[in-house]
C-alpha cells in the first residue's frame, strides 16, 4: 500500500520500447483491449487513445509500455504489414 501511495505521489516512470505482439481482444465500440506479447506470456491493456494505427484481433502489433494507474498499458501500437 505504501508502494502504491508512494508512486502515485511521485509518479512512476517505468516504461518499455520496441515490444512485438498480437491483438488478442479488441472492442471498437468500448475502445479497448489486450495485446499478448510475443516474448512472454505476458498480455497488456491497451486503450483507444494508445493506437496509431487501427486494430482488430490477431494484428501482428508493436507498441512501447508505459505505467499507468494499474499497471503497465501499451501505447504507440502500429500494425505491422
């Protein structure tokens, strides 16, 4: 708890570059969803206003991650042709 109060003050800037996925869900409507990276088992929210490019489930996708409210969200996601 102590952690948290202490990031939320001062902010966490943790943040990652040059991350590879697939768009697992996507909801237009809702403008949100989750992004499975390749490397982990890992998967990350992403929100509508993260994109750069549009996206639907099974978009081969890079994007950075960067620390939001609850953990770590992907931004600056582009399809990859």
């Amino acid at each position: 708890m102590l952690k948290q109060l202490i990031s939320k003050l001062f902010g966490s800037k943790k943040s990652e570059t040059g991350k590879q996925g697939t768009v697992k869900f996507f909801n237009n409507s809702k403008g949100f969803g989750f992004i499975a990276e390749n490397d982990t088992d890992k998967e990350h929210f992403v929100h509508v206003t993260g994109l750069v490019d549009k996206i639907r489930e099974g978009n081969k996708v890079s994007f950075d991650l960067q620390a939001g409210d609850k953990g770590l969200n992907a931004v600056n996601v582009k399809r990859i042709k």
